[in-house]
C-alpha cells in the first residue's frame, strides 16, 4: 500500500492527473472515506489526466456519469487500446451492487477502454472486479492536508 499525503486541493488534483497517466488497460477504482475527505478532486485530477475538459461534478443523484475522453489526454497501453471512457459513479445512496447493474454498470467493468472511478465504493464490494485499485481517504492533520491510501 502506497501512502501519499497531499497539503491542498490543487495538489490532491495534480495527483489525480499522475494517477491517470498510469491507468490504461480498463481499470476500476474504488475509493473510499468521510464525506469531504477529497474523493471528487481528486477524480477531477484523473479527468483532468484524460483531457476531459468538462466540469466534474459527484453524481450523487444520477448515480453514473460517462465522460468521453480527449485525445490529447489519452494513454496508450503496450497492446495499442486506448482509455476512450471515464466512467463516474457515486454509490453514497444506493442499497447494494445490484442497483449499479440495474443501471448498466457491467458494460463498463472489465472494459479495458473504460476506466471506471466509483465513489463509496465498499457499498458496492460484491460486484467489483478482483483487480480493483483501492484508494482510500482521510481528512489530514491540517485543514486542506489529505492523507491518501493507494492499494493495487
């Protein structure tokens, strides 16, 4: 397990945009921690990663947001097959893993053109893939530090 501790907002997403970089074969990644702990900036760092220029916002109401990515922020894998889809989804409200199915999560999961970002993510265990990359996150021992889990 990898620990980072990031000291504000920009640099929590300027670990996002790296974090993306070394995404490309379709991963799914589950976060954890507290409401405001920085789950959503730092996915806007790894939208950011792809060149997704959009606004990104939790979708705590919608469930799931699918961005496509620009080409410019597009990672290549050693077999050619690039990231096109940012897949966000927000399971805060849901009751279990069978509500994301119900709303087409598994044409997503497993895609290895789809990275596939989930947010509350252990109300949903039962349903992710085996290699899901764990992040988790806690509020810091300053106001805007951040203390930030990783595990492959």
């Amino acid at each position: 397990m990898k620990k980072i501790i990031t000291k504000n907002e920009n640099e929590t997403k300027k670990l996002g945009e790296r974090l993306a970089k070394g995404f490309g074969n379709g991963e799914t990644v589950a976060f954890e921690g507290d409401l405001g702990a920085g789950k959503t900036t730092l996915i806007k760092g790894i939208a950011k990663g792809f060149g997704i220029q959009r606004n990104i916002t939790s979708p705590t109401f919608v469930l799931m947001k699918v961005y496509d990515t620009d080409s410019h922020g597009l990672r290549t894998d050693g077999h050619g097959s690039r990231i096109t889809r940012l897949v966000h989804v927000d399971a805060y409200r849901i009751g279990d893993g069978q509500e994301l199915i119900d709303i087409g999560i598994g044409e997503y999961l497993d895609d290895e053109k789809t990275v596939v970002v989930i947010e509350w993510a252990e109300k949903v265990r039962e349903i992710l893939p085996s290699d899901t990359v764990w992040i988790k996150m806690k509020h810091g021992r300053k106001e805007n530090e951040r203390v930030i889990m990783i595990d492959k």
